[in-house]
C-alpha cells in the first residue's frame, strides 16, 4: 500500500513554493505589510518545524523535557499574543494569563479522566493545539475589546459618569465582541466532517488508526478547545475590565 503520509522532498518544495507565492500575490492585494508577514511567516513556519522535527524525538523520551517543551509553548505563545494585543510583550504580560489557564486545567482534565493517555507522544500534540486556540481566543478577544474601547470611549466614559465602576463599565459594552473571538472555533465545531476535516482527523487517519478513532480524537479536541478558548476569552475580557492591559483610559491617565 502506498504511503499516505506527506514525504519532504522537491515535490513538497514545489508545492510551498506555488502555496507561498499564491498567499503573497493576495497579501499584497491586502496591504503590503501583510503579503511581508505572510512571507515572514513562512520562513519561520520551515525553519521551525524543521528544529522541531529534529528536536521531537528527544523530547518524547521524557515526560520532564515534554513538561518544558509545554513551557516553551506557552512562553512564546504569550510573547506572540501580547504583540497583538498590546503591541509590546511587557505591557501584555498579562496575556499569559488566559492562554495557561484555558489550556493546563483543560489538559489536566483530559488526562485525569484517561481520555488522553498519559504518554508523551500524545500529551504533547494535544497541549499544543489546546495553547494554539487558547492564543487565538486570547489575541482575538483583546484585540476586539481595546477596539471596542476607543471606539465606544464616549460611552464608556458615560457609563463611569452615572457610577458604574471601570469593570462594570467595560463589560457593559465589551461582553458581545469578547464572545466574537469565539467565533471560529464554533464554526470550526458546527461544520466539522461537513465542510471541513480538521488536523487531529486527518492526522489519526495518516497514523494508520481507523475512521472512528479519527473521529473520537476530533470530536475530544474539538469540544477542549471550545472549553480552552471559552474560558481565555472569559479571562481576557476581565482583565482588560480590571485594567491590567493598556485602555484608552488608562493610556490618557
């Protein structure tokens, strides 16, 4: 039988080239910013997951390495969503906050109820895509409520003018387009088998497991990252309203 698994090789360097160049034409279209990110993110994504791939061998040995590498993630998932938020990583530190408490208790559920065994070749993926979502939530829902901030000021202000206190104020009028950050995992959810086969899926299938352990391993992570990125949108929104991340408020005091 013919291997199902994507082999690197000049067949998949045509391929990223074609893929890299279509992204960049339509980048540019955009913003030309954006067709440089999109380039940046390439390299980066090759050079990456060409370090991974050599490194991932000795870190699945060891549950303490496999603990660090989940630290690692976290860590620069943290510095990556603060630059999106707050555009600085040390004004966004609090960032790290949603991202580790939507992805670890998660986890630890998963593990605690046996439904990720406790190997490192499967504790390792799953952190990764449960910190991957958390990130997302996060930038997606701080993004948001700072924009909703500057152009509601005058509302909020308002809102502190007839005594409601800064978090109230905050969440009066930032509660709906937190929840927005939301949505592309519950479309990813909605449609899944329909009109799209998600990684865990396809990447059981490529393993050599059956078509129902694909879909139990989508289905389980699936329904974790709406749990992760439920509650880093729920965190973020907090605290932004507690003030911990730069408003238009705080920014003009």
């Amino acid at each position: 039988m013919e291997d199902p698994a994507v082999t690197a090789g000049p067949a998949l360097a045509a391929a990223l080239l074609v893929l890299t160049v279509t992204a960049a034409l339509t980048g540019y279209h955009l913003r030309d910013r954006i067709s440089r990110q999109m380039l940046t993110a390439v390299v980066r994504a090759v050079l990456q997951l060409a370090a991974v791939s050599t490194a991932i061998a000795v870190v699945l040995t060891s549950p303490w390495a496999t603990a660090g590498f989940i630290v690692l993630m976290l860590t620069i998932a943290a510095a990556t969503s603060a630059r999106r938020v707050t555009t600085t990583i040390r004004r966004g530190r609090w960032v790290a906050l949603p991202i580790t408490a939507g992805a670890l208790p998660i986890l630890t559920a998963l593990l605690a109820t046996t439904a990720v065994p406790a190997r490192t070749v499967a504790v390792l993926p799953i952190a990764g895509i449960l910190i991957g979502g958390a990130m997302t939530a996060t930038s997606l829902a701080g993004r948001r409520i700072l924009d909703e901030l500057r152009t509601r000021h005058g509302e909020y202000e308002a809102a502190l003018a007839i005594g409601l206190t800064p978090r109230e104020a905050t969440l009066e009028i930032c509660r709906t387009v937190a929840a927005h950050a939301l949505v592309p995992a519950l479309d990813q959810t909605r449609t899944v088998g329909l009109v799209t086969l998600p990684g865990a899926f396809v990447g059981v299938l490529l393993g050599g497991g059956t078509p129902a352990q694909a879909g139990a391993t989508q289905l389980l992570v699936l329904v974790a990252l709406l749990a992760a990125e439920g509650i880093a949108a729920v965190l973020t929104l907090e605290i932004i309203a507690a003030g911990r991340l730069p408003t238009p408020r705080t920014q003009a005091a």
